[in-house]
C-alpha cells in the first residue's frame, strides 16, 4: 500500500505532464500549418482590392488536394460563388463550407481545417476583399503525420514516466526509513 501512495501521485504528474507537452507540440504542428496560406490570402485580397480580376491572383498551376501538397487559392464572390481556383479534389470544383464566410472578420482572417466530402484535409485561412472572400489552403496530410508522431512520443514518455515512478515508489516502500 505504501508504494501506491508514492506512485499515485507521481502518475498525476506524469499524465498531466505528457498531456501538456502533447498539447502544446500539437498546438504548435497545427498552427504553424497556416503560416503560408495567411500571406497568400492577405496578398491576393490585397490585389483584388486594387482591382486585379480573380484569375490573375489564383496560381496558374492547377493543384490536385487528393494527391498534392502544393499550396493553392480559391477567390469567392459575396455570395459565396467561386470566381476562380487553382485547386480541384478528385477533379472536381472545391465543396468549401460557404458558412466559414459568417465568420471572416472585415479586417482579419479566419482560420479553418476543411475536409472535403472525401475526406482530404486541408489548413485554410479565409480573409476577406471587397467583393467576397479569398481561401488560401495547403494539405495536411504531412503536419498530421507529424502530430501522429508527436502522440506516439507522448505515450512512450507518458509510460518511462510511469515505470520510472513505479521503480522510484518500490524502492521507496522497500527501503526502510531512518529513525
């Protein structure tokens, strides 16, 4: 029983701990994801506003999102009506959630995860311009593997520290205490 009373609370401690460090390296894999896209939305809005047409500001190259990890902008009407892409998923026109744009603040951007009907995942920052909405957006798929990989140090570090805990709890109930 004494060794319990000594691991129990190391184990707190070791679970809060690898839930931090997890949480904050996630943090960080996902919000470093939108880095790029908030410069090509703020820019590509910034052309439209000095009257540049849509397709001027989309990327010639066409990006695949199934397949692709190339970076790519969709420019929006007002009314949520795609004015020009670079992006196609399956070869399709993009299904973006068109109620993301309630929520685009006049003089800022909104960053969103989109995933697509099927099922590719994508780090977006939608910024407004006078006549609509700019979504820049990049896949996912490598940030995600590394967030796997960050879970997966997690656990381990989550179980040394446990099994350390459990070593440092046994000692201490074997070892007598001085008088």
């Amino acid at each position: 029983m004494g060794a319990l009373k000594v691991w129990l609370p190391a184990a707190a401690v070791a679970t809060v701990a690898a839930g931090l460090i997890y949480g904050e390296a996630q943090h960080a894999l996902r919000s470093s994801a939108n880095d790029p896209q908030v410069q090509m939305a703020e820019d590509a809005a910034a052309r439209l506003d000095a009257g540049a047409a849509p397709a001027a500001v989309v990327p010639g190259d066409g990006v695949e999102l199934a397949t692709s990890l190339a970076p790519y902008l969709i420019v929006f009407d007002s009314s949520g009506r795609v004015l020009a892409s670079s992006v196609t998923v399956h070869g399709r026109p993009p299904d973006f959630p068109e109620g993301v744009f309630a929520h685009v603040p006049r003089d800022g951007f909104e960053a969103v995860t989109w995933q697509t009907s099927t099922g590719e995942r994508s780090a977006t920052v939608v910024t407004a311009y006078q006549g609509g909405y700019v979504v820049a957006g990049r896949s996912l798929r490598e940030v995600e593997k590394r967030d796997g990989d960050s879970l997966a140090l997690a656990w381990l570090g989550w179980f040394g520290m446990l099994a350390a805990a459990a070593v440092v709890a046994v000692v201490a109930a074997v070892v007598p205490t001085p008088p």
